[in-house]
C-alpha cells in the first residue's frame, strides 16, 4: 500500500514539473516570441520519399467475342456485299515439268471454282451463287468466245491481273458490282481444312484421284480428302455436279464451325494460313464479317447454281461448253439483286444449239459435194436425187443473210436472233436422206470415202449398208 502510494506521489511530482516548466516557457515567449527559433538548429534538407512501386492492374480479360468487337471494322456491314470466291488450279502436279499436267510459263492457271458470295447485312440474307468453270462468256478485254474459267488465266493467274479479269468478267454476265475478291490455290484449300482441324462430313460419292480413294460415308476428312471430294468430277459428275458438291461442302464447315464455336477463331485461323490466300479484305473487315457469320442459321443460307446445259462440238472452234439459260439467269438476278440484266442472247442454249445445228446442216452440203465431184465424179448422180433443192434448202436455213444496208443497231438486233432451229433440222434430215439413197444406189461404201471429209452420222450408216449387203450374199 504504502509503496503504490509512493509511485503515484512521484509521477505527480514529474508531472508538476513539466506543467511548472511549460509554463515559464509559454510565458518567456509572450515576452519575446523569436525566442523559440534562437540557436534552433537548421532544419534538414527535405528528402524525398520513395514511394512504393505500384501493383499493375491487370488488364480486364475479354472474350473471344469481345476481342473481334474491338478489332472488327463493322463500317463493312451495310446494305450488300459481293465477294468473289476464286479457287485455282495451282498444284505441285501443275509446276512439275516431269508431270503430264504440267502447265508451261505461257499457259496460266485457270479458275475451277467461281462462286459469288453476296451478303444483304439488312435482310441478314446470304447467298452462295456458283459459276461453273466452263461457262460460255466473253473475257474481260479478249475477244471471241472462252470458257469463263480462262479470264483468271488471261489477266495472269494470281500473280498478274487474273482477279482483275476475273471480277470484270463476271460483273459483265452478272451485272452486278463485286467489291471484294478471296482466292485459293489447292495448297492453300488445304492448309486451310488441317488449320481448321479437319471437317465432319457423310460423303455421298466414292472418289478415286491420284492413287488416293475417298469411300462413300460419315468421316473425318483432312485436307487433301476434302480438296479431291471438291476437285473430282471425271466419271464422276459434271461441272455441275461438282460444284454442288463445293457448296455442300462449304455449308458443311460453315455449320461445323458455329456448332463447335470455332467460328469465333476464324481470323486465328485465316492468319495462320493468309500467305496462302488472296484477298483485299482487311483482317479488321474479316473479323467484322465472322462477328456478322455467327448471328447466322443454317436457314440464312441459300445456294444457286446458274443454269444451263452442256453442248459439245460447237461450231466456235469444236469446243464443248456450259451454255447458260439466259432466262433464267434474268429471272435469279431479278430475283436476287433486282436487276433488270440485259443479256447477250448469242451466249444462250438455245441460240447455240440451232448454231450447231446449222453447221451441221452446212457439213451436209459439203459432203454432198465431195461423193459428187470427187467420189462419182458425177454432177448428175446429185441431180437425179435431187440434190441441188435440198442443198439449197439448207442453206436457206442455215446460213444467216444480213442486209448490207442495216445499220449497226440493226445488224446487232438481228444478230440476236437465233436461227430456226427445227427448220434447220428438217432441211438437214431431208439431204442427209438424199445423199444415202444415192450412196445406196451408186455403192458408195465405207471404203470409198475419206471419213474426214463425211458427217460420222452418213458415215456410221453407211458403213451398216454394206455389212447387210455381204450378210446377203453369203450361201
């Protein structure tokens, strides 16, 4: 007790002490206020203070979709686009001398795959339209009739102006502005698949190319397997057929992409693989593209394949060529664009079957005159068939007669008119007939002829003439 007493009674003390001395302080500075800083030492120099190094802040992780959203230049995505989808026919086979499908410096490579791609971003409507590669067209600065797959090639192929070409070219049939081009040779299809992983797909035809086979079925197909499903069409199909299957199978990856959502990967993908394709988009325009891609359904999509038929042997230097309907194509580019297409009706079906008609018919007329002058060495065998009429018959039909003094507007209307072609066709049966009776009654065979010089179908019954006429006279 005594000693608690003691601690407290000296920390009172203490404490007078410092009040007693404040105090006498306190009052010496009333007195003298400066006295305060008398004999102060100096005060130190400020030091600055290091501050401690501030935690970055991480930066926010954004989505795959919110990445293309920053990168995507969306001013693409108005009113309609028209891309031209181009792929070529460059290969290893095609650039190796030793190979029988070598193509030399002079001879560039043409364009198997013609689609174009047209996108309305208002109606959220996308449309697949496929040119086959042997379309009768007329090429962008060449004169003459081509298979519209030789405008690529005519501007160059891809290292010239082949797109260039090929984009006017197609404007011209089409008549309708294409603002954008994206090309790929056959390495590059296939570069692009393995990028992709590879493609899901029940194939419907089996293949066989190059030694390799593709069996009909669902399978995981790589690269080559789909660019040889793509490619084929020799025993196979037409170019038609082909062509179909290039759409199915674009379809194909484009809805494995969405329900994989490897769609959002599609600029990864193409920047993996873009020295091998070529395209003046941007990659900013091709990320707004995928963004507008996986708004889409399958039910968005729609495929068209200008129609057509195939006519061999045409009279413009014997090539074989897909021959539109030009109908038809007027009513897809009403339906489609709204374009009131104005046609060149010299490049339609049915204008160039009467225009093989009427060769045909002509070649008539000219074998008529080969077995008379130089087989018979008889004018009057041909005039006692009556010859000279239907010779004239024919020419009659087949044979276009211009007025020399039309104008050029006049001689172009007429030149859009086709020749009649079942008059064509009567006139042609009725010499054919003539020349074979005569043939029959003068026994001109096979082996008198020159088959060069006589139409294969007098030729092949005349041929069946004397093979019943030896049947005849054997015991």
């Amino acid at each position: 007790m005594h000693k608690k007493k003691l601690i407290w009674l000296l920390a009172l003390l203490a404490l007078g002490l410092v009040a007693a001395g404040a105090t006498a302080y306190v009052l010496h500075l009333k007195a003298d206020p400066m006295a305060a800083f008398a004999d102060a030492p100096a005060p130190p120099a400020p030091q600055a203070t290091a501050r401690p190094a501030a935690t970055p802040t991480p930066e926010p992780t954004l989505s795959p979709e919110e990445a293309l959203e920053q990168e995507a230049d969306k001013s693409i995505l108005q009113n309609r686009l028209n891309i031209l989808m181009l792929g070529w026919d460059q290969s290893p086979e095609r650039e190796d001398e030793t190979s029988e499908l070598y193509r030399d410096e002079s001879n560039n490579f043409r364009s198997d795959v013609l689609m174009l791609l047209s996108i309305d971003f208002d109606a959220k409507d996308v449309r697949l339209i496929s040119i086959p590669r042997d379309t009768m067209a007329a090429i962008y600065n060449v004169t003459g009739r081509w298979k519209i797959n030789a405008a690529f090639a005519k501007g160059g192929s891809a290292a010239g102006d082949g797109f260039h070409y090929a984009i006017e070219t197609i404007q011209n049939l089409l008549q309708v502005p294409i603002q954008y081009y994206a090309g790929v040779d056959m390495n590059g299809l296939k570069a692009l698949v393995e990028a992709m992983g590879g493609v899901d797909y029940d194939v419907d035809v089996r293949i066989a190319l190059n030694g390799r086979v593709l069996e009909k079925g669902p399978q995981h197909m790589d690269g080559q397997q789909v660019l040889d499903y793509c490619r084929a069409r020799k025993g196979i199909s037409t170019d038609v057929g082909r062509a179909d299957r290039q759409q199915r199978m674009l379809f194909a990856i484009f809805q494995q992409m969405k329900s994989t959502d490897q769609l959002v990967r599609l600029p990864k993908i193409y920047a993996s693989v873009q020295d091998m394709i070529y395209t003046n988009l941007s990659a900013k325009q091709i990320a707004a593209l995928t963004l507008f891609a996986m708004d889409l359904d399958m039910e968005d999509l729609h495929r068209h394949t200008l129609a057509g038929e195939y006519i061999s042997k045409t009279p413009y230097s014997g090539a074989a060529y897909y021959v539109l309907d030009t109908d038809a194509l007027k009513a897809l580019m009403q339906e489609l664009f709204g374009v009131e297409l104005q046609v060149d009706f010299q490049y339609d079906y049915r204008y160039v079957r009467a225009d093989k008609a009427a060769a045909t018919a002509l070649s008539y007329v000219d074998a008529a005159g080969y077995i008379t002058d130089e087989v018979l060495l008889s004018s009057y065998a041909g005039e006692s068939y009556g010859l000279p009429e239907a010779i004239a018959a024919v020419q009659a039909v087949a044979q276009r007669q211009a007025d020399p003094t039309w104008t050029e507007e006049q001689l172009a209307a007429y030149m859009q008119q086709p020749l009649d072609l079942p008059a064509i066709e009567a006139a042609a049966q009725a010499l054919l007939d003539r020349i074979y009776s005569m043939c029959q009654s003068y026994g001109v065979t096979q082996a008198n002829l020159d088959a060069k010089r006589v139409p294969a179908e007098l030729y092949a019954v005349l041929s069946h003439a004397e093979q019943s006429a030896s049947a005849d006279t054997e015991p």
